[in-house]
C-alpha cells in the first residue's frame, strides 16, 4: 500500500471545494489518512516548492499559494502517487481529461485546485513536511 501528499490550493478552498474535491479522491479508492487546513506563510510555499525556485513561475507560485487557506492531506492506496495524478488530470486545466479534478474545478494553469506528489521520493518529503507519522492514521 503506497501514501502520497496532495493540497487543495487556495483557489479551491476559496470556492468551498474542499467536499467535493476530497470526494473525487475517494470515489477512485484512494484513503485519507491524515488532512489539516493550513494558511501557510511566503516562507513555507518558498521551502514547500524549492524544487521550482529557478523556474520563471516561481514567484507567482509561491505568492498564489500563501494567499489564502490550503488543505493538505496525505492519502493511502494502491499505486496511490500515480492514481492520484491520474484523478488531478493535466496541470493545464486546458488540457485534462474530462471527470478530471482539474477539469471540473481548475481556473488557470497558476490556480489549478490541486497539487499531488509525482514520485515516491517527492511523496515521503512532502508528507514530512507537513506530517508527523503520529499525525497519520491508516
Ligand atoms: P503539482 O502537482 O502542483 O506539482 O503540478 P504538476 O506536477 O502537474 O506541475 P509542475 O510540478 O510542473 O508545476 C508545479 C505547479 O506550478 C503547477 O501545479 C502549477 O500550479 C504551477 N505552474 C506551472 N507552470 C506555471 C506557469 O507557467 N505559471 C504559473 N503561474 N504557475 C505555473
Ligand atoms: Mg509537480
């Protein structure tokens, strides 16, 4: 059984989609096992994304999501990491498939209402960052 971390970004918790968004999660059989809202600072986005820090999109990223509320969670299943991506759809609302989470709610590539670890390394730091294993019940 695997575990990823996803965030529902400020944009979607602006629009009070923190049900429905958590629901398309668990209709495709993934298990929430942990899941807290958190407003977090500049600084956090900044250490949370460093990965991205030379990308041009870095600064409105990192201001984007500090703006507002975010809901992070890790969640449990089988291939979990690659399901999850799978139900999140394309980055670029424009191009995910339709049923997709970014589909039906994203606005823009910047505001696009989810974020999902890509890989089993990425996943184990994200889920640290935000998670104490105590905080996580299987
Ligand atoms: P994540 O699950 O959020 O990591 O998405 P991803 O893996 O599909 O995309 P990637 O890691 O390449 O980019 C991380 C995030 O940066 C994306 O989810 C977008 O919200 C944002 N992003 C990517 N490209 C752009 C861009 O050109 N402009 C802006 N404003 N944001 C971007
Ligand atoms: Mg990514």
């Amino acid at each position: 059984i695997e575990r990823t971390f996803s965030m529902i970004k400020p944009d979607a918790t602006k629009r009070n989609l923190t049900g429905k968004i958590t629901a398309h999660l668990e209709e495709a059989g993934l298990r929430v096992v942990a899941s807290k809202r958190v407003h977090m600072s500049l600084r956090d986005a900044q250490a949370f994304y460093a990965e991205h820090s030379e990308r041009p999109f870095f600064g409105e990223l990192t201001e984007f999501m500090s703006s507002g509320p975010t809901v992070v969670q890790v969640l449990e299943g089988e291939n979990a990491i690659a399901k999850n991506r799978e139900v999140m759809g394309a980055t670029n609302p424009a191009e995910a498939d339709a049923g997709t989470i970014r589909k039906e709610y994203a606005l823009s590539l910047g505001e696009n209402s989810v974020h999902g670890s890509d890989a089993p390394e990425t996943a184990a730091r994200e889920i640290a960052f935000w998670f104490a294993e105590r905080d996580i019940a299987g």
